[in-house]
C-alpha cells in the first residue's frame, strides 16, 4: 500500500491558513441573504434552557435587547457567615488578549502572570475578610524578581503548606492515570488541568469540609466549570469532595466556545479545546450547563467590546449575567479589562439577569436564537468590573 506525504504546518502557515478561513466565513456571515421579515430576536423567550448539541449558535459582540429598564436594588442582602470564605484566582489561556496571541505551540510560561490578578487581589484585601489564592499550571510562572506567581493565602504560613501550583506532586499522583499530558505547557488538556485543580481544592478545603470562591477569567472559568462538571459526576479519577464552592465567578470565559481560539497559540491543545463547536465545548454544553458543589451560585460577565469571546460568555446557566453595553460605556470592556478596572463610580451601562432558577429560561441567552423574560438594563448607573466582583461575593441577590 502506498503511504502518502504527511504535510507538515508550521505556527507562521497555520495562522495565514486560519486567518483565510476567518475571513472567508465572516464574509459569508456579512453578506448573507436576510429575510426583511424576520427579527434579529426572536420576539418570545426561549423555552430550552440550553443550546441543543446539533445547533451551534454563532458567539458575537451582539447582546441582550434592552426591553426592560430596572436599576438593581440596594442595600445588598449581604451573608455575613461567608465574609472570611477563601477567593481562589484562576487565569486563562497564555496566548494573550488579542486574536493572534504571542504564546507558540507548547509554551510554558504564564505573561504578566503578577499583574493578572493584582488590581483584583488588591480590590478585595480592604473589602474582604477571607484569604486570596493565585494558583499557576504553566511551569514558567513567575514575577519579575524571580519569586512564583503562584500564592496560596494563608495556607503559605500553615504546618501542612499546601502549593497553589497545581503541578505539586501531591496532585500529579492522583492524574496519573490520564498519561502523558504535556505538562506545564498550553499542550496540556484542560481535562488534566482540571483533575490537578479538583486535587488541590481537595487538600486546601474539601478534607477540611471548608468553603471556597472559584473566580476565573476567560479559560480559566472553563477550568472551574469543567472541575466541578467532573466531581458532580464522580469521575474516578476525581476526589469525592471540592469543598462547598459557595460562588462561582467567570469574566470573559467562552462557554459556548471562539471561533479561531486555536489562532491564540499557534494550534496548541487548549486553544483546540476552546474552538467553537470542539468535542470538550459539547461536552460542557451537553452536561455542565450549571455544576453545584453545594448550591454555587453562579455568575457570567461579558461585554460588547470584548471582540475575541464576545457573548460566548452569558452562554451558560447561570444564577447572574452581566453584559457590559456600547462602545461609548465607560464600562465596555476589552478581554481583559473587567478585571483591572477598580472605579467605584456607578456609571457603567449593562444588561443583567439574576434568577433564583438557573435552569430556568429567565436567563436564558443566544445570539440570534432570543432571550429569557428576566433580562433588565440599566443606562448609566450599574457598577464597574471590580465592584461587580465585589458585590457578587457579598450578596445572593446579585
């Protein structure tokens, strides 16, 4: 039998090829036969509650049709027995916050990785009484001093001392069965990252039957989702507790997946993973529509200036979504701009749903499919990126 030629890609070829075919489907998207009929919106709520696996709703910067004007009430009802609960970082992809990221296939370090997370540590360290965690999963993650990024509160002073660096080997041991992972790399498959991150939630607080916060941006939010959609399922490979994840919180995360994420990093595994309509996206959207470990309340930010992930990611059930409105927002947020913005002012101009039934359809939200009946909008008065955070972890009821 005759072999053929393997072609080999090169990073430089493979994002011209990619590029080509970006450009020929938003061609085909723009200049598309519409009906003069038909809505943008469907003009009645959706009645499934996720999107079903054989329609593959297009992510935009489109969001949420202002239809009702509500300005979110204050005082906050705030849980007071939760103020001290720890704040666990997770960040995401290390190909960076533009389309065309610098990270090539199979790096292993982590960008900036001491300014991720530092004006939203720094947010919360007045504010809140429980400790902030900085986990790290890419072998190279350090400051400009040569000190890890990685931090682990107040476990860093403790007797046991347990790492924030998910590639301890406490934690490999127990995702050795999953084989040869690439790790430490962008090569590495989110389902190991989260075996690693479901370990280390294990020893820090689930053995100790404690209480943790789970906040992520863009793949870091996947990582989250994925980790509790796993021990939910009671996975073998998994421990039998995280603890009680009491809020779950993802900013720019891509729960319906980007088209072209792999353009981040030159083809790597997690860029891959993240593509829209990828065998891991379907899973999540087939069984992680909203993964409890002890009724986490979730919530979804996105915005309509973040081009690369867009409203991919209200594309979840939540208990919260906020979608960050107009170009000319003060508020309107780049990929990673919701979480280094720390202004106080009440300002921003954002649609928000909040249900108490997430699986419900209040909340729901397409691109092009329709909207749930729960969906509100306020013009110039709702908070900035960090003090959604902030309010998010103090109240229930936002």
């Amino acid at each position: 039998m005759r072999r053929l030629k393997t072609l080999h890609v090169g990073p430089v070829l493979f994002r011209v090829l990619f590029l080509l075919v970006v450009l020929i489907c938003i061609f085909s998207v723009l200049w598309a036969p519409t009906s003069s009929s038909a809505p943008a919106f469907a003009q009645t709520p959706l009645v499934q509650t996720s999107t079903p696996t054989g329609q593959k709703p297009h992510a935009s910067t489109v969001g949420p049709r202002h239809v009702q004007f509500k300005e979110k009430a204050f005082p906050l009802a705030p849980r007071a027995s939760y103020t001290g609960t720890s704040v666990v970082f997770v960040h995401g992809l290390n190909g960076g916050d533009g389309l065309f990221g610098t990270a090539s296939n199979g790096s292993e370090t982590m960008p900036d990785c001491e300014g991720y997370w530092q004006d939203a540590a720094g947010f919360l360290a007045s504010r809140w009484m429980g400790d902030l965690r900085q986990i790290s999963y890419y072998n190279r993650e350090v400051k400009a001093d040569g000190s890890d990024c990685a931090s682990n509160g107040n476990e860093q002073n403790s007797i046991s001392h347990y790492s924030a660096d998910l590639h301890d080997a406490l934690y490999r041991a127990h995702c050795a069965s999953l084989g040869n992972t690439y790790d430490g790399t962008n090569n590495e498959s989110i389902d190991h990252l989260s075996c690693l991150f479901a370990w280390y939630l294990f020893y820090n607080f689930g053995q100790r039957n404690w209480s943790e916060i789970l906040i992520g941006h863009s793949m870091g939010g996947l990582i989250i989702r994925h980790t509790m959609e796993l021990v939910e399922e009671h996975a073998p490979w998994m421990p039998t507790t995280i603890g009680t994840v009491t809020d779950a919180i993802t900013f720019n995360t891509p729960h319906n997946g980007v088209f072209g994420a792999a353009l981040a990093c030159a083809n790597c595994t997690q860029g891959r993973e993240m593509n829209w309509g990828s065998s891991f996206m379907r899973d999540l959207s087939a069984h992680a529509q909203h993964p409890n470990s002890g009724n986490t309340d979730w919530t979804v930010v996105g915005s309509h200036c973040d081009g690369l992930v867009g409203n991919s990611s209200l594309m979840m059930d939540a208990n919260h979504k906020v979608w960050y409105d107009n170009s000319s927002n003060p508020a309107c947020y780049n990929h990673g701009g919701a979480i280094h913005d720390p202004s106080t002012v009440l300002n921003a101009q954002a649609s928000y749903c909040d249900t108490t039934k997430p699986y419900s359809n209040d909340c729901v939200y397409d691109d092009g499919q329709g909207q749930g009946p729960g969906w509100y909008y306020e013009d110039t008065s709702y908070p900035h990126g960090l003090q959604e955070m902030y309010y998010a972890l103090e109240s229930y009821a936002w």
